[in-house]
C-alpha cells in the first residue's frame, strides 16, 4: 500500500462498491443434477474424464 492517502474520488468509488455488495442478494440456483462428483476440477487446473486428462 503506498504510504499517501487515497484520493477522495478513490475513497467514494471504494464506499460505492462496499454498498453494493452488501446490498447484493445470493444467487438463487438450484443445485446442480448430474454433475461430478468429488473436487471442482476447473479449481484445480485439469479435468479428467474416464482416465484422460485436459489441461485449460
């Protein structure tokens, strides 16, 4: 963090955004059906499918 303070226009636009994400509600969706089971694999890089890796 620099050692001056932030600009007025800086400190309002960071308050904005504080507000709305307090405003902001949860998604509402349902769960998903059919998916795979275990660790999200776009999380972890690779997606393995029936013994065969893709890397993204």
């Amino acid at each position: 963090m620099p050692d001056q303070p932030l600009p007025p226009e800086a400190q309002r636009a960071l308050a904005e955004a504080e507000a709305r994400r307090k405003a902001a509600r949860p998604l509402d969706l349902p769960p998903e059906q059919g998916g795979r089971q275990g660790p999200e694999p776009v999380r972890f890089g690779d997606y393995e499918l029936n013994g065969r890796a893709i890397d993204f």
